[in-house]
C-alpha cells in the first residue's frame, strides 16, 4: 500500500549514496532538485540519452523516485486527484531529464520513449489504483462530468462549484465557493480558445504589432486524432517539433494515419490525440492570459480560465478523446448555450485575439514562462497560497510573495514586474506589484 502523501521516508532510493547526503535536511531538500538544475543550466547542457528498453532498471527506479518526490509536495488538491495528475509530470521531466531524472554526477537523463503508459507501468507496481486504463477513465470523468454540469447549469446568474459532492477538478480551495456565471464562463470561454490555432492565427492579423511596436508573432498548432499503431509505424518522432503543412497533412489523412471524421468516436488505445505544429515560434504564458482575464472580468473569471486550462491538462490523456481537444470543444458549447440566450457569443472574437496579443510570450517585455496546472496548484516554496492564488493578490493589489514561478524558476519580481508592464501597456489599471518574502516554516 502507498504511504501517505507528505509522509514519505524516502524507501524507494536512486542511489543510496545520494539519499544519504540528503538525510537530515528540511523539506526545502525537495526543492533542491529543480535548483541543482538550475546550476547545471548554468554550467552549460550535460544530457545523457537512454532508451527505456536498453536502461530499464534505470527508468523504473527514476520514474518511482521522480513520482514520490511530487507527491511529497503541497498542493490545493487530494491525494486522489493527485495521483491521477502527477504521472502526467513525470513523462515530461523523463523525456526532458528534469528532476530526478539525472545520474550521480549531474548529467540529465533523458528518456525521449517515456509515455504515459510506461510510466504507468512502474507505478501500477507500487499502486494498483494507477494502472494506465483506470487513471484515463478517472481523468475523463473528472473532465467531462464538470462540463456536464456546466452545460446544464449555464443558465443559471449563481452556480455553487460543486460536481458530484466535490469542487471542480479536486481543487480544495474551491470548496463551496460561488461564483458569477457569466464570469466565470466567460473566463472558461477566454482559455478555451488561446490555444486553438485558428484564433491564434487570426490575432495576428488583428494585432500586428507588439506592445513595442515590433512584428508581433505566436506558434501554434492542432490537436488531431491519428490511428495510433499507424502513427507509431509512420516514424514522426514529435510532429509539434517542426511545422507540418498542409499537404503534409493531406498525405496522413490519405494514409489513414490521421483521421478524417472530427466528430467520430475515438477511443485509446485504438486512437490517440497527437499535437501537430503549424507555425514556429513562442506561444502563450498560460500565467499572463489568467492575469489578464483576472484583471479584465475579476476572480470568478479567474477562476473559470484556471479550471479551462486544467482540463486541458487532463484532455491530453483520455480513453475518449475529442477532435480539437476537450476544452476547445467545451469553450465552443458554452458560445452556443449563451448564443441562445442572448443571440450573441458570450465572448467575442476580438477580446480572444486581445487575450492572445497579451498573454504571447514574445510579446513585450518577453516572458519564456508558462506555469503548467500542476505549478499552478503548487504551494511553492514556504508560500502559504497555491501560485494560481498568488496572481490574484497581484492583480487585487496586494502584496505577492517572493515565489519562483514555472518550469524555467522565473523570479516573482522578474514576472509580475513583465506582467505589470503589459497591463500598463493594455491600459489595465493594477497596482505596481510589491513583495513578501516566503514565511519560514517551524
């Protein structure tokens, strides 16, 4: 049986030798892994390429370790959740030689062949619960049974944030809250469609130009459907790497790889989604969009475009999928419930392209940080809010706290300095952000 979360002594080791030097340090020890990654940056990039059938006892042992490590940190959400959400972060630092994912002097270990279902297949070792169809079923209810209720609820001016008995996505601090309906489905709307490409494409040609007057430019893609023993045959290591274009796209459909009918039934393992690159380049800073939505709409839309941008965490690993991905699909019903209502998108085109135009990362000042769901539910380091809350107090003026933010660690001043610029520049009024130090923990 699993111990309990935060609880944890550190029994399933990836060298001795390592855990021995970490004995007896307090729980910042945890996050000294993304630090020492931070060094290694520094020091220039020293990876290591693996391959999970040559170096498997390798990977079983670093996946174990990377996953025990994550859920021995603090987030706004239950074991459960949790333990549905997390192997979803281990693929990623395996293929990218995050985390533990290094050997004894440093060097990242990468594993590109890392997929969710061979993490899962480690984990499913310790934890019957997380074997890969019964952790797809329970991320897919969890989404669509929100949108369910959301959908049939829409019409109402004040809904409770309660599915099935609990809050939305597992988020414990959304426990019997109440919000605005046409906030906060107009933030769900907003968040829904900043990654759907055409918008993306579109808010070029509405905002040509940065905050600094330079040639504004985002990439961005598609989320498709491809036959997943065809696509697999097809040798296209990562199709979101470079641009695909449309007579390539062509020939896959042509192929049977990539599937022709939006709105047929898909299901894993026969289908997979797969996210295929139409133009290069940065794309959206999932942190800035939710500033921008908190401070246009306030927190009950907020709070819409954080649940929208977790689903579209979720959506990635399903047993049903949805053409375009769940939360495109979702944002587009919504349009449609209040299309009825008040025969007018509950959004509008041109507030989509503002919110694109703000929150590009390589819009002005440039911010390379997007903090993924799992960031955002975090209490970082001795922060007594999750990072998600912490945008809140910035918009409301009050004071932040002196947090590290994202994959990349951006310091709190350097981002919520940026993200108070754009919003000068888009003639938002917020406050000039000031900081707190992270409180010590006893």
């Amino acid at each position: 049986m699993r111990r309990p979360r935060g609880n944890r002594p550190g029994g399933m080791r990836r060298l001795d030798d390592l855990l021995d030097r970490a004995a007896g340090r307090t729980n910042d020890r945890w996050d000294s892994r993304d630090n020492d990654r931070e060094r290694r940056r520094e020091r220039g990039p020293v990876v290591r390429t693996m391959d999970i059938r040559r170096d498997r006892e390798i990977f079983e042992r670093l996946t174990a370790l990377d996953y025990d490590y994550l859920l021995c940190q603090r987030f706004t959400a239950g074991a459960r959740v949790l333990g549905d959400l997390l192997p979803q972060s281990v693929v990623g630092r395996a293929q990218n030689g995050h985390g533990w994912f290094t050997d004894e002097f440093g060097v990242s270990l990468r594993f590109p062949d890392a997929t969710f279902e061979r993490v899962l297949s480690v984990l499913e070792k310790v934890d019957p619960n997380l074997r890969g169809v019964q952790v797809r079923e329970r991320r897919g209810a969890l989404v669509t049974r929100f949108g369910e209720w959301l959908l049939a609820n829409c019409g109402r001016p004040r809904l409770k944030l309660e599915v099935d008995g609990a809050p939305p996505l597992g988020i414990e601090f959304l426990a019997g809250h109440e919000v605005d309906t046409r906030a906060f489905c107009t933030g769900m709307v907003l968040a829904g469609f900043m990654d759907d490409w055409e918008h993306r494409r579109t808010a070029m040609l509405a905002h040509k130009r940065t905050f600094g007057g330079q040639p504004f430019n985002v990439g961005g893609g598609d989320i498709m459907i491809v036959d997943r023993e065809k696509f697999e045959m097809c040798g296209i290591e990562d199709p979101g790497a470079t641009v695909m274009e449309p007579d390539q796209l062509r020939e896959l459909r042509d192929y049977g790889i990539l599937c022709r009918e939006g709105r047929g039934p898909y299901r894993f393992p026969e289908h997979e989604q797969v996210y295929f690159r139409r133009r290069l380049g940065d794309g959206v800073c999932d942190d800035l969009a939710m500033i921008w939505v908190a401070a246009s709409y306030g927190y009950d839309a907020l709070l819409g475009a954080f649940l929208m941008d977790g689903i579209d965490t979720y959506d990635k690993y399903l047993l049903e999928m949805t053409w375009g991905g769940y939360d495109t699909y979702l944002a587009g019903r919504l349009q449609e419930r209040f299309l009825d209502l008040d025969d007018r998108p509950l959004v509008s085109d041109e507030r989509i392209f503002d919110l694109i135009h703000f929150a590009a990362k390589r819009n002005d000042p440039p911010l390379n940080l997007s903090s993924s769901h799992r960031r955002l539910i975090q209490f970082e380091a001795q922060a007594p809010v999750p990072t998600v809350l912490n945008h809140w107090r910035f918009v409301m003026g009050e004071p932040v706290y002196d947090i590290h933010l994202g994959f990349s660690r951006v310091p709190a001043e350097e981002f919520y300095g940026g993200a108070w610029h754009r919003l000068q520049a888009a003639k938002l009024p917020v406050p000039a952000p000031r900081f707190l130090k992270a409180r010590k923990e006893r």
